[in-house]
C-alpha cells in the first residue's frame, strides 16, 4: 500500500484529491495539509511515499517545506509536476 500526504490550501481542492486517492486501489490517504508547516509535520509523524504539494500556499509555501523534506540527510527523492491554473 503506497502513502500519500495530501498538500493545498484550497479545502475542495484538498478535500477531492484525497477522495480520489483514497478509492484509487493501492493507495491510502494518510494526512491531509493546508500549509507547508503542517506538511512537514504530518511527514514526520506519518512518513508518507508521496507527498502531493501545492506551490502557492500561506505560511510557508510548498517550495520551502520541499526544500525541508528533502534536506541534505533526507531519504526522500522528488518528482515534480506542474499545473498552472489562470
């Protein structure tokens, strides 16, 4: 079963990609995070294979807390995808 951390600050956003994830076999939701603060959090306790980042986000962007989860000591490997919204 693959982990998944869910990141966006928009709760539909959010709140749909989990619900996808979550009836997709295979997968299991296992946080859910409105900033890049909570991510980091929820990453240390949960330890999840994927985490699923937003950029753009209040508090500390997704950029920053990317930069935190894959620090020099950092286990994790990073595939990015982009989708730009008008």
């Amino acid at each position: 079963m693959t982990s998944v951390l869910v990141v966006d600050d928009h709760v539909l956003i959010r709140a749909g990609l989990a619900a996808l994830i979550a009836a997709a076999p295979g997968l299991t939701v296992v946080g859910e995070a409105s900033n890049g603060r909570e991510a980091i959090a929820l990453s240390e306790e949960h330890h999840p294979d994927v985490v699923l980042m937003d950029i753009r986000m209040p508090d500390m962007d997704g950029v920053a807390a990317t930069r935190h989860l894959l620090g020099p000591k950092s286990p994790h490997h990073l595939c990015l995808l982009g989708i730009c919204l008008p």
